[in-house]
C-alpha cells in the first residue's frame, strides 16, 4: 500500500507546474525568446513532455531524456493514447529497458497538452513488502496468541485483524469497532485516562511507542489487554498511521493479581509474626525488616545500614560471624544475643539461609526470643541434677497414678530399676501392713489438701517390708485439675531401728533387758487403772539380793552381772506373761502382779521365787555361785490406793525380811 498523500503532492506540483508555464508564456510574450521558456522547464526535475492540439507529440524536458534514452521513441509512442485530461498507471519501457510503473498525470491546456510521469515502481515494491510482512506478521501473531490491528490517525478509522477480534469475544463476521472513539468506549472508566494519555503522547511524538495494559468491557467479554502498538511518520514529519499489536493478558492479570495478594498476605504475615524477620545483602546491609524487629529495636533508622552500625561491638560482632557460618558454612543455626531499646539483652534462636535473588545473593533469617527458655532450660538442667542427686526417693506419677518417672535414690532404696517401674501403679511395693482406713484417709487428704505427709511401710524388690518417711503432693494445671503426682520419700528403717533402740535404753536395763525404773512407773500406772476398772487387785513385790556385794568384791563385777541376768531369767519365768518384772538398779527387782484373787497366791509366787533363786548360779570357768534373797510384799487397793504408799509399803517390808534373817518375804502389816 502506498501513500496517497505522496501522490496528492506530485498533482499539486503539476499545477505548481502549470502556473509555471502560464508565467513563462507571459514571460514568453513579454520577453519574445524561447529559450527562457526552455529553461524554465529543463529545471524541473520530472518527465514532462508536450502535445499539440492534434495529439502530436513536440517536445520533451531533459529529465524524460534522460530517464528513457534510447528508448525515448518507445515511450512516446506507448503515450500517444493520452488525448484528454487524466490521470493512469500504466507500465513504461525505461532506459536499459527497465520496466517500471509510471503514474501519468495528463492534463489539456490551451493550444496543446502536457504529461507529468511518476515513477512509482519503488512505492508499488514497497507497498508489495509492506503487505508481505503484515501477512507474516499476521501469522506470527497467530502463533504467539496476539491481534493486529491498524489505526489511520486523521480518519479515526481502526482495522482490527481476525485474531483481535477473536481476543475481543467477536466472530469474524460480527462488527467489532472500526474507529478508535469505539474503541475507547469499551475501555473500563478507571483506565480512560491512562489510555488516552498513552495514545496522545505517542501521537505528539513524545513516546517511542504505545504501550499499555487497560481493561475492555465488550458485550461478551471483561478482559485486560496489552496494546502495542508504534506510529509511521508522513513526509510532514506527522504521524498519519499507527501498527500495533493486541494481546490478552487476563490469566497473567489474575496471576499477578493472586502472586499481590500472596505477597501482601506474606508480608502481613512477617509483619505479624511473634518473632524477628530479616533479609540482609551480602555486605551485611539490612533490606528488610518486619514489625516485630522495628518495634524491638525501638523503631531506630535500620534501611541500608550494616549489623555494627545498629549494635555494639561484642554482638554484631557474633551477628556477623554467624552470617558468614550461614552465607558459606551452611551453617543455618545459631543463638545470638540482641539488644531492645532499653538495652536489655534478648536471647534468640535465629535461622539463617542464602538465596540467590536477580542481581546478587541476600541472606534471609527469622529468630525466636529464647530468652525465658533458656532460662527455664536452665532450671530445668538444676532441677534434673537435684531429681537425680538428692538422696529422697522421688516419684511421678500422671493423673491416674501410673508412674512416669523415678530417680536415682528411688532405685537406691527400692532396688528397683526404671525398667521396672515406669508404666506401673505404685501399689506394686504395697507392703500389706496398712488397713483399708489408711489408704482412705491418706487419699481424702491428697484430694481435699493437696497433700499427705505420713509413715508408711512399703516392700523392697527384694521382698522385705520395711518404713517410710513420705510426703505426697498433687500438680495442678491452670483449670486447676490434677494432671500429676509427686511422691517423695526416705527409707526410715535405721532411724526407726536407732528409735528402738533409743526407747528401749530409756525404758529397759541394758545388763538384763528387763523394764527399768521409768518403764516401771508407766507399767505401775496403767496397772493400777486396770485393777481399778476390773475391781481386782495388784501386788508389788521387792526383791532385793542378799551379800550380792560379797560376789562383786570376791568374784569380780563380770561374775556379778552374771548373776543379775541369771536372777532376772528366773524371776521372769516364774510370773505370768501380763506380770512385769522390773530392775530399779543394783541387786534391787521388783514385780507387779495383777488381776491376785487372795493373798495365798501372792505367798505361793515368793516361796517360789525364794526357791528359785537357791539354786547354784553357774560362773565362768566351770565355777559357781550362791544367792538368796530378802522379799518385801504391799497390795493394792487393800492396803493402800495411794500409789507412792505402795511402794513404800513394799520396801519397808523387805528390809523387815532381811531383819528376820535374809532368805524369806515379809507382806506388810498395816
């Protein structure tokens, strides 16, 4: 296709031309010479020639000899069809017997006429490769999912190609718009302005092109498309049409619209996250920051700075290393130390990795506040020393009571081992000695307080019973329910066997074993209120050894304890179980009797022990020894309720036996 505005140029130097010549006839008519008139047509540089009125050819300008030369003559005569004012393409024979396609403008005048010829060959070419590559184009836009489309700027009119119409929602044969105020009908009210904007600033040559994204709202369609498009210029250096392409750019629209939202939602999510976020470049300048971060740092100036323009020397310094661990160690894991604006130290966990981005690599880390954490790490690590140091057994237990953790002095002191105890009721060591009662009471005070403190007797693995100090308490959550018993123990069987001993050298005679005065007294007293309730009596009989000091000072005081504890055999075989015999000290016994019927058998237990206590004594080294004694008898509550008269009673009695001669009892006479 070429330009007509070309061709309406070349007509109006035609009549430029006429004029000319109108002027040299004057100028002929004035001057009288044809040679100005030669001149002034020689200097036009187009293929002119003249006829006269009967068609005959008279002359031609130097620029038609010289395009057709030799074949001047051949010209003429493929001329002479012309004979009235026209205007015709045909095809000339020119010099070298080139072919090209001539536009003649032939125009009748006066007493002849004259022919203007146009060479057009190279515009016909033009127009010819110019519609060779629109059809490539078309069909390279065919593959590529894009429309064509042609807008002829001072006739408004637009030319949209099959694809562009397909782009739009129309059939091929449906009206699509055809002029480009239709088309800025379509276009979407938010993107008029941008769209006219783009198109008048190309149109003003102030754009290399047209290029924009707008949506369209066809009868059939809401779409975003891509407009393209790159003006030509007219010889008036004026954009007269404008080529472009059209594109469908919807699903990318929705694409990005989804990667914003996805973006947004991201950030919102970094700037909310409970936990620093932040992207550094590789010379350690931050580029991003969330929320959490910015607010920790007090909100201080941070873009663009590096790690020790931000904190102090000793933890930028750690910052920095562990970047460089992250950047080409691999090292992705690290605790370091950040200050807050008041300048409290905060411990974090950071993550830490490299990502390689469009221009360069940037390290890209989040951190979590350790701080409490580490702090109840610690604790934690304290209290695992103690559970497993400490010398009390301890045991937990979940909220049904089976056992999910025991220490060290637990397997100490039961012989049991974890193996054997997690996953199991601690009723496994139930020692069988408490009653039903125990166990109730031991429970109501767990659920209603919280806690029991008691003694207990538990089984060792290896069977043997033995007791317990124990202290248990419940854990509660913060629904104030019990998740959690905790049982914590020491075995008290040497105390227990310490205590034993303690009372019994505080209530019996080391030597013989029997009560000593203390136990006496007690026994004496509960005796005596027993003998009141069952409306019986008792009797207190004192024994006292004769010449024992004789076998002490003769015999040795190893011979006398022998003695003693002979004697004191003999005395505890004679009495019944419920009686007791006592030692007060030295050779001196006494013996309660209870539930005594008549005084005869009081008599009948001392002659006994009187007996008794004449036999030989065997010593050490096959010798032996001889003992008597002197008995004193008092009763209660004949004689006397009072229980200091009793045994006073008692005592003056013995030493009336010894008066009598030793060897014998004497009851007291009131």
């Amino acid at each position: 296709m070429f330009e007509l505005e070309n061709i309406i140029l070349l007509i109006i130097s035609f009549f430029l031309l006429l004029l000319l010549i109108q002027k040299s006839k004057k100028i002929k008519k004035l001057s009288s010479t044809c040679k100005e008139q030669s001149t002034i047509i020689n200097s036009i540089n187009i293929p002119i020639f003249y006829k006269n009125k009967d068609n005959k050819y008279i002359g031609c300008n130097k620029a038609f000899d010289k395009e057709f030369k030799d074949f001047k003559l051949k010209a003429i005569d493929d001329l002479k069809e012309f004979r009235t004012t026209c205007t015709k393409e045909i095809e000339l024979t020119y010099d070298n017997e080139i072919k090209k396609a001539t536009l003649i403008n032939f125009t009748n005048y006066l007493d002849g006429s004259v022919g203007i010829l146009f060479d057009i060959s190279k515009m016909k070419d033009d127009k010819i490769t110019l519609l060779n590559q629109k059809n490539k184009l078309e069909l390279a836009l065919k593959g590529s999912q894009e429309g064509y489309w042609e807008w002829d700027v001072k006739t408004n009119k637009l030319i949209l190609s099959k694809k562009a119409k397909e782009i739009l929602g129309y059939r091929e044969d449906e009206k699509a718009p055809d002029n480009i105020t239709d088309w800025m009908n379509l276009v979407e009210s938010y993107d008029i302005a941008k769209t006219n904007e783009a198109l008048a600033r190309h149109i003003k040559g102030k754009s290399e092109f047209i290029d924009i994204e707008h949506r369209l709202k066809t009868s059939l369609n809401d779409l975003w498309v891509n407009f393209r498009g790159k003006g030509i210029y007219n010889s008036h250096n004026e954009i007269s049409k404008v080529y472009g392409t059209l594109r469908n750019i919807s699903e990318q629209k929705e694409e990005l619209t989804s990667l914003a939202k996805q973006k947004d939602l991201f950030t919102t999510f970094m700037d909310n996250l409970p936990a620093i976020s932040f992207i550094k470049d590789k010379q350690g300048k931050y580029i991003y920051m969330n929320n959490f971060y910015q607010k920790l740092l007090g909100f201080k100036a941070w873009k663009g700075k590096k790690t020790e323009e931000i904190f102090d020397k000793n933890i930028s310094n750690h910052i920095i290393e562990s970047d460089r661990e992250a950047f080409y160690e691999g090292k992705h894991k690290h605790e370091e130390y950040i200050t807050n604006e008041v300048g409290i130290k905060k411990l974090f966990e950071t993550y830490k990795f490299p990502i390689d981005n469009a221009q360069d690599k940037v390290l890209c880390g989040f951190g979590l506040d350790i701080t409490n954490e580490k702090i109840y790490q610690e604790k934690i690590k304290l209290y695992s020393k103690i559970f497993d140091n400490t010398n009390e057994g301890i045991m937990l237990t979940d909220a049904k009571g089976i056992i999910i953790a025991i220490n060290n002095a637990f397997k100490k002191i039961t012989g049991y081992t974890e193996k054997e105890m997690i996953g199991q009721n601690p009723r496994i060591r139930k020692s069988g000695k408490h009653d039903k009662k125990f166990y109730q009471a031991m429970w109501e005070d767990l659920l209603t307080k919280g806690s029991w403190t008691g003694e207990m007797f538990n089984k060792h693995k290896n069977g043997t019973i033995y007791p317990e100090l124990m202290n248990i308490s419940t854990i509660k959550n913060n629904k104030n329910e019990i998740v959690n018993f905790v049982c914590i123990f020491q075995s008290i069987e040497s105390q227990k066997l310490i205590e034993t001993k303690l009372k019994k050298m505080a209530h019996y005679d080391t030597l013989t074993n029997l009560p000593n005065r203390t136990l006496f007294y007690d026994r004496l007293d509960h005796a005596i209120l027993r003998t009141n309730r069952d409306e019986s009596m008792l009797s207190i009989i004192f024994v006292d050894l004769d010449d024992f000091k004789i076998i002490n000072d003769t015999l040795g005081h190893s011979s006398g304890d022998i003695v003693l504890s002979e004697v004191s055999q003999r005395l505890v075989s004679i009495v019944r179980d419920s009686d007791t015999v006592a030692r007060l000290g030295g050779d001196e016994f006494v013996i309660i009797l209870e539930k005594i019927s008549q005084l005869s058998d009081i008599s009948y237990i001392a002659n006994k022990i009187i007996e008794e206590l004449k036999k030989p004594i065997k010593l050490k080294d096959n010798k032996e020894c001889f003992i008597g004694a002197s008995l004193g008898i008092s009763t209660y509550p004949n004689q006397t309720t009072d229980k200091k008269e009793l045994l006073e009673f008692a005592d003056s009695a013995m030493y009336e036996a010894k008066k009598n001669g030793k060897n014998c009892y004497k009851i007291h006479n009131n």
